[in-house]
C-alpha cells in the first residue's frame, strides 16, 4: 500500500554545489551527508542528492516531487532570488491548491504546493 511521500531524489553534477544549494532552499544542512549520497529531512520526508553517473546529465525527464509550501508565490520568488529558473509558473488547480516548479541549477524540477487542505507536516 502506498503510504505517502518518503523522499524525492535529484541528480547533480556537484554534490557539493547542490548540497549548497539546497540548505539554502531549506534553511538548514543535510542530516545525512556521505560522497554518495545527502540527505535532508524536510516535515517528516526526504529530499535527497545524489550525483549523476558518470557522462549523464543531471535533471529533466524524471518525477516532479511537490513540497509544500505556505505561499506558492513567496516560495517562488524565494527559489528565483537563489537561482533556480521557472519551469511552471504558480497556477491555481483548483480548490484553493496553487502550483509551481522551478529549474534547479542542475535542471532536476523542483515543485512547490500550497494546499489549505493538506496539515500533515504544517506548512
């Protein structure tokens, strides 16, 4: 059975650089941190970095993860002023849910959801 959100996965070229990148999104460091592998625990889930296979490219293609939010449109603005690009721009879906995704500087999209109706996690 599917419980729910566990951890979403982005590919990067530099770990060290994504790792940056990503604490400042957060405002906090990994929990995990190994030349495999950083991980952050963000509301009870995972994000984490990984760097790409050798002569891959990172980003694109894959499974957007949305992370939520408690205003998509600050959010945005936040993720654009640390670099990343719009892939999405905010968009209402219905019932008050707004959506997002952004470019991270690897390329991997980065969504954001504000949704009133979603409390696991508070924010």
């Amino acid at each position: 059975m599917i419980r729910g959100l566990r951890t979403a996965i982005y590919r990067t070229a530099d770990l060290g650089r994504a790792k940056e990148w990503y604490a400042g999104v957060l405002g906090f460091g990994p929990y995990f941190d190994e030349p495999f592998y950083v991980g952050f625990e963000v509301g009870g889930f995972e994000l984490g970095l990984q760097p790409s296979e050798p002569g891959a490219t990172p980003g694109g293609g894959g499974v957007v993860a949305y992370w939520g939010v408690g205003d998509a449109d600050e959010a945005l603005g936040r993720l654009l002023g640390m670099g990343a690009t719009v892939h999405e721009a905010v968009q209402d879906v219905g019932g008050g849910i707004r959506v997002a995704t952004v470019l991270d500087p690897d390329g991997n999209a980065f969504g954001i959801i504000e949704n009133p109706h979603f409390s696991a996690g508070a924010s």
